[in-house]
C-alpha cells in the first residue's frame, strides 16, 4: 500500500492523541515502531496506525 493514495477513517488520531483531517492522503510508509506515515503535502504529515487507513478511491 506504500505510495498510494489512503484516507483516514472518521475519529482517527495521530501519534500525539490529535484528531485529524479526514482527507486524502499519500502513504509515504510505515517505520519499524508500526506508524503509518502519511502526507497531504511535503509539509503536512501525521503518523498513525496503520488500522486506520483505507484505500481512497476517487470518483
């Protein structure tokens, strides 16, 4: 799934306890402690379990 295109499912919280943005994300990885590493942009990325993320599927 590394690459993809993901969204997050509704209530996700990233690795500091935040809420965040349910939105289109780009799956960069997941590092060796098991976050998912995802980015919107260069500048905005979040790490959160990897159980949170579904396929985005555009329509």
């Amino acid at each position: 799934m590394q690459g993809k295109s993901v969204q997050v499912k509704p209530g996700t919280r990233n690795h500091k306890g935040f809420f965040i943005d349910e939105a289109p994300y780009t799956l960069v990885n997941i590092n060796p402690a098991g976050w998912a590493v995802i980015c919107i942009d260069d500048a905005i990325c979040h790490f959160v379990d990897p159980d949170d993320l579904e396929a985005f599927n555009e329509a």
